[in-house]
C-alpha cells in the first residue's frame, strides 16, 4: 500500500496554544502529555467519569489491555471500556 502524495508521518506532538482555530504547532512530549491530562482532568471534573470511554485493540498484548482498563478503572474512575475483541 502507497502513502498518499505529500503524507509524512509526525514524530513530534502538534498543539494548537492559539486556541481551537489556531495553527498546530510543534510541542515538546511534556507538554503535549500534560494538555492531554488537562484536558481529561477537566472532562471528568465537568461532566463526571462516566463520561470518559477508553477503546483498546484486540491487537494488543494482554499487558497493555491490562493497563488501560487500570487507568480507566482506578485513575478516571469509570467502566466505559470497550475493545475490538468481539467484532
């Protein structure tokens, strides 16, 4: 299977600093994984866990279907975790 013409593969998070309709930008790994937290952090603190959901793939060792199910049961505090095993 060929890439579409112009596709390149990101090796650095983008983020937008601007706010929605600003341009994405490089960002450093700490940065990125510390909006990706805010971002959680706040959902939960506004709508409740149950309104957090995790997908894992069925690909995936039983190791890191183990450590989502984890994160989403004792960190987020929620059950809405679903995976492509039954498809």
């Amino acid at each position: 299977m060929s890439k579409p013409k112009g596709y390149t593969r990101l090796t650095t998070p983008l983020v937008r600093r601007a706010g929605r309709a600003g341009p994405l930008e490089p960002a450093s790994w700490d940065e990125a994984l510390d909006r990706v937290a805010a971002g959680l952090r706040g959902a939960v603190e506004r709508h409740g866990p149950r309104s957090v959901g995790f997908f894992s793939c069925s690909k995936s060792t039983n190791e890191v279907n183990f450590t989502v199910q984890k994160l989403a049961r004792t960190v987020i505090g929620t059950n809405n975790i679903d995976s492509c095993n039954r498809t």
